[in-house]
C-alpha cells in the first residue's frame, strides 16, 4: 500500500505525529511506523484519519489525486 500521503497530508496541516496519534488514540511510534510503512495502518484508523483530514481514504493511499471524499449520497442508498 502507499502510503506517502499520511505524511504530507499531517505536515501540510501543521501537525506533529504525536499529535495524530493522540487523535487515533496510539502511540506516537506506532503511528510513525505506519506512515514509514513498516506496519500496515488498519483500515479503521484509515477512516478516521480520512474523516480528521475531509480527505478520502483513497486520496490518503494514492489511489486517486482528488482529496474530496465521497458524497455520503454515493455511499448510503436510500
């Protein structure tokens, strides 16, 4: 997974690891780890990082360059 995003996203928001990962409720060096991409970040922790940024989970693993999340019309079906 790419996972270049985590970083550039935190620092063009002026924030530090350790304040990410007192936002994910993590240590500062786990959360290091996964934005090196030593370890896999869980796609649960993906959610709220992309919810914290207004960012899409996909935009945060490169999978798209359009930082816009969804529209929950998109994603909840009437």
């Amino acid at each position: 997974m790419n996972i270049e995003r985590l970083k550039g996203t935190r620092m063009d928001r002026d924030k530090t690891q350790s304040d990410i990962a007192k936002i994910l409720n993590i240590s500062r060096e786990v959360y290091g780890r996964y934005e090196r991409g030593i370890r896999p970040i869980p796609v649960n922790l993906l959610y709220e990082l992309s919810y914290y940024y207004k960012v899409s989970m996909e935009y945060l693993i490169c999978v798209t360059d359009v930082p816009t999340p969804y529209p929950l019309s998109l994603i909840i079906k009437s």
